[in-house]
C-alpha cells in the first residue's frame, strides 16, 4: 500500500502557479497542509460530501485555473451525485483526487464501501469522467500525478493507501480567514 501523506506531498511537489486546490473533511485537510499549507488551499472543515462538488464551481468560475479536489474515499461515497453533475457539466479543468483506505477514518475506521465492492474509479466514468486511473503502488503516482495536473478534465484519480493515523497537521481552521485568504490569491 502506498503511504498517504507521502503520495499527497508528491502530487503536490512543483505544482503549477495557476492550482486551485479544495480538500475533503480530515486527513486530505491534514495531508495537504502538511505538503505546503499555501494560499491557494481551500480546506472544507464542515462540509462531508461537498468537496467535488465546491470543486465544480469554482473550476467554473475560474476555466484559467486548474482545480484539484482532494478528499476521501469516505467522503466521496456520501457525495456520489457530485460525480454525476461533474460528468454532466464537464469541465476541462477539473481533477478529483480521492484518498482511498477504504475505512471511515475520522469515525473509527469502519470499512467502507471501496473495500468491498464499491469501484470509484469505474462509477466516475459511468458518470462521465473523461480519464480515470487508480493508483495501487507508489510507482503509479508519477502517471497519476501527470493526469491530475494536465489531463483534460473531468479526471477522477484514485490512490490506495494504508489506513494508518497519522499526526494531525492542521491549518487555519476559521472559515472567514480561510475564505478570505483564498480570495486573496485567486484575484
């Protein structure tokens, strides 16, 4: 399995000037602040499900930017008609990372729908995705990586990882300094 935070950082690593970046509740949060909590990072504390679909609106409001979600397996299950809109709208700059343990670990660990028969990957093209790819071992992260910031979107990436607990990084956490910050560097 391949570590999370390590696949994160590198997905992250020389990212492009012009990357919006949105993250799912929990561990994406901890995850990409701990590769670089930066402007452009738009942490969703309270709002499981909505990652994908907060990605789509600003994909739409800002077609220069490229817009990366990163959430979890977890959240994206609650938010599966997020896909289906994605797929509809089909924004050329949009790519959904999803962290893939297969447990629901900001609530204990419990399994979760991909570690039994749920596919995001397959349900992401069903809606409409225009690539997919899963990545099992660390030397898929490079093609992951290279669809993520330049595949024509809608793009849907999955990365298997370990579901170990990890050391929280957490940043900024009030959403009035969050909203305005971001605002700030997407002017």
């Amino acid at each position: 399995m391949i570590e999370r935070r390590e696949a994160v950082a590198e997905i992250l690593k020389d990212r492009p000037d012009n990357m919006l970046v949105i993250t799912g509740l929990g561990s994406p949060t901890y995850d990409v602040a701990a590769a670089g909590d930066v402007a452009k990072n738009f942490y969703l504390w309270g709002a499981m499900g909505g990652a994908a679909s907060m990605g789509l609106g600003l994909a739409q409001a800002q077609p220069e930017a490229r817009v990366l979600v990163i959430t979890g397996d977890g959240e994206m299950l609650m938010g599966l008609g997020s896909l289906a809109t994605v797929g509809g709208k089909q924004p050329a700059n949009l790519a959904v990372l999803v962290i893939d343990n297969e447990a629901f670990g900001e609530t204990g660990g419990q399994q979760s729908h991909t570690g039994r028969t749920t596919n995001l990957a397959a349900v992401a093209l069903a809606c409409g995705f225009r690539q997919v790819l899963t990545a099992h071992k660390r030397d898929e992260i490079v093609g992951l990586k290279d669809m993520m910031l330049s595949a024509q979107g809608p793009v849907l990436g999955v990365i298997k990882v370990s579901s170990g607990e990890l050391a929280r990084v957490l940043p900024e956490r009030n959403g009035h300094a969050i909203r305005n910050t971001f605002k700030q560097a997407v002017k």
